[in-house]
C-alpha cells in the first residue's frame, strides 16, 4: 500500500511541475513578446519626439528658412488657400479651410 502511495505521489509531483513548467515558458514568452513590442513603440515614441521637438519650433523654422530657402518662403493665410476636386471631369474650386457646419 504504501508503494502504490509513493508511486502516485511521484507522479502527481512529476504531473504538476510539467504544467508548471509549461505556464511559466507561456507567460515568460509573453513578456518578452510584450517587452519588445514596448521597446519598439518606446524608440518610435523618441524618433517622433525628437521629430517634433527638432522641427517645429518658431525659431528652428524660422532658421531653416533663412538657411535653406533664403527668400523662398512667403507667409500665407490660410483663408487665402484653395482646394481643387476634380468631380465627374470638372475643377471644382472650393476654399481649403472650410467651417463645418453643425450636422457634420
């Protein structure tokens, strides 16, 4: 009796650290799968941070004006820009910066 006691007992334990093993190697995965998928939205987070920071400052645009486009640059209004559609092949003219009305 007490064989058939020890016996079953080492194979509970054998059982139970198998599906042990296995829970941990799945959620180990996942949180390398998730680590990395963190790590790569983090870089492209800096990247546009930086893209952000770097480019649209008044003074940096105002820099990159004078040294790369000197007097090529004009100031517009933006009422004073226009959108073209084309619709059923003809040019439909219409003003960039419409104001939606309220049932939109």
């Amino acid at each position: 009796m007490k064989k058939i006691f020890l016996i079953f007992s080492i194979l509970f334990l054998i059982a139970i650290t198998t599906i042990t093993k296995n829970s941990t190697k799945k959620l180990e995965n996942k949180m390398f799968n998730t680590k990395e998928n963190v790590r790569v939205l983090k870089d492209k987070f800096e990247l546009v941070l930086l893209d952000y920071n770097f480019l649209t400052t008044p003074q940096k645009l105002m820099h990159y004006q004078s040294k790369y486009f000197e007097n090529e640059l004009i100031y517009l209004d933006i009422n004073e820009i226009k959108q073209i559609n084309l619709y059923k092949n003809q040019l439909i003219i219409s003003n960039f910066n419409k104001k939606k009305s309220d049932n939109e």
